[in-house]
C-alpha cells in the first residue's frame, strides 16, 4: 500500500522508490503483486511516467486516509515545532502570499527553525482536487463554491472530505490610478461601466462574478485584458486607464498602492472571505495542525495591519 500510494503521489517508480528507499526493482515487485492482487494493472507506461488506471485513481484516496491514520497511530510523538524538519506545500495567489508570508517566515524562524515552505500558485477557486491528491498541504483563498457545497454536504448529513477554516473578510473596491478622470468624486455605476476594465481570474475566464452582478442590473461592462496576477493588475492599471476590482485589503501588496486610487462600488457584491481549506485526512496530523494555527496567526497578524 505505501509503494502504490508513492506511485500514484510521484507517478514515477523511481522518484517513488527513491522516497521510500527501496530499489526500483522492489518497487516494481511490489506493484506487480498487488496487480495481481486486485486483478487491476493500476498504472500504465506514458512517457517518463506512469499514469493510473480508473481503479487506481478510485481506490488512492482510501490507501491513503488509512495510510496517514496509521501513521498518526504509529507516531512516536506529537509534532514539536523546535525540533521539526517538515517541509509544507501552501497553494496561494501573490497577494495573499505576500500578505501572509512575511508573518509567517517570522513564526518559522523564531518557534521552527528547521521547517520549510514552499508556496505554489493558486489558480482555481476549486483546490480540492490539488488536495485531494496530496500536492499542497494547505490551500488559501477565496472559495465561495467550494464552502457553499461543503455546507451543503453537512446539512445533508453527509461526512465532508475537506475542512477549512476563516481567516479574515475583506471587501472588493474599484482600484484605478491616482490621476484617472474616474478617481475625483463617487463613482457612479454609468460611469463604471463605460470605463474600460481589467479583470484578475485564475482561470482565464473573461468573466467574472462583478459581470453576474452587473448582469442582475441588466447591466455589462468591456474587459479589454484578463490577468491571473494581483501584482500584474496593479503595475497595469497603475500605467493606463484601465479599472479593476480588488479586495481592498489587496491593494496594498500590489506594490504600487502609492500610484492607485480606489472608489466603492456602486452597487453591492458579497464580502471577501478568506479561508485556508485542507484535506480531513492531513487533520488528523498534529503537524498539520501547527501549520493551520501558523497561518491563522499570521493571517490575524497581516489583517491588524491593513485594518491599521
């Protein structure tokens, strides 16, 4: 069970073999005993790779809750943060990784000098599949579907596969640069939607939830450019005529907040809310629950600043 779930982690045999000290030979072995096993090839040849099978993919996520409980059963001990080597993957976009981090890299060097980071970029409002298949410990963002469905799952009763937590709520405002024609006075919604716009997806999608909200007005706006940066949108609207929208907590860490004006929107959108959002099975692991308490105070910290 340890050498598929490597496989499937690594979809290579021998990265796999080299996480679990073993030759690639034995690795090999034993993939080929538990094909035999379950009457399933599991993994096939493509390119450098492997690539699982159907089966394999339904079957990864059980080995693996019930190879991360045994784990957590078997540990000598609780996570000691003084002592630790833990390496922690957090999916994120820029600007919240810029908020956070410096908080964070502070609590690291001062309670776990021997933990490292790596932060990879966020780019869907859905990482539950990046969770799911063990590739970030933690992701933090904006997830207003995926909480929406999970809130859905609890009320029907059913046993969530994911777990988050609220770190802070922010609001979304009108970003333009200081000399924009727009940037003296309220901003009024006719003349929001004549401006010409910059929109910030993750995906690429040239629409967003401000154009469902504009559409409910019966109303639309031209999005001239679609970025997937915070730190992009901010040096782009800080140089030409273009809106966005930002969380206004955001505008800070774009770098050129001294450049940008903001103005309210003329018409209502939801809150920002902030969550980190984790898979069940890597809660249980007390070195997981480190992690969540770091980012929250780091959150709270980055978030008493802004508020200042």
């Amino acid at each position: 069970m340890r050498v598929f779930d490597q496989v499937m982690a690594e979809r290579n045999l021998t990265r796999a073999a080299h996480n679990l000290s073993m030759t690639q030979p034995a690795v090999s072995n034993a993939l080929n005993r538990l094909r035999d096993a379950l009457g399933d090839k599991l993994v096939v040849r493509s390119g450098y790779g492997v690539e699982p099978t159907p089966r394999a993919l339904a079957l990864w996520p059980a080995v693996g809750d019930a190879l991360r409980q045994l784990e957590g059963a078997l540990s000598p001990g609780q996570f000691v943060a003084s002592q630790a080597n833990n390496t922690f993957v957090l999916a994120m976009a820029d600007a919240t990784a810029a908020e956070l981090m410096p908080g964070l890299v502070e609590i690291i060097e001062r309670d776990a000098p021997g933990v490292s980071m790596r932060v990879l970029p966020l780019t869907t409002r859905d990482p539950r599949k990046l969770l799911d298949e063990g590739a970030v410990d933690l992701a933090v963002g904006f997830f207003p579907a995926v909480l929406a469905d999970l809130t859905a799952q609890s009320q029907a009763g059913k046993m969530a596969a994911f777990d988050h937590q609220r770190l802070y709520d922010g609001r979304y405002v009108c970003v333009m640069r200081r000399e924009h024609p727009l940037a003296l006075g309220p901003l009024t919604l006719e003349r929001f939607c004549a401006a010409h716009h910059m929109l910030v997806s993750f995906s690429g999608r040239p629409y967003g939830f401000i154009d469902e909200a504009l559409a409910a007005l019966g109303q639309k706006r031209r999005i001239v450019l679609t970025v997937n940066q915070f730190f992009t949108a901010g040096r782009v609207v800080a140089q030409s005529d273009l809106l966005t929208v930002l969380p206004r907590h955001f505008v800070g860490t774009t770098g050129m907040a001294s450049e940008l004006a903001f103005r309210e929107l003329p018409f209502e959108v939801p809150l920002v809310h902030v969550d980190s959002l984790w898979h069940h099975r890597q809660g249980q692991r007390s070195e997981h629950a480190w992690l969540r308490l770091a980012v929250l105070a780091a959150a709270r910290k980055a978030f008493q600043g802004e508020r200042e």
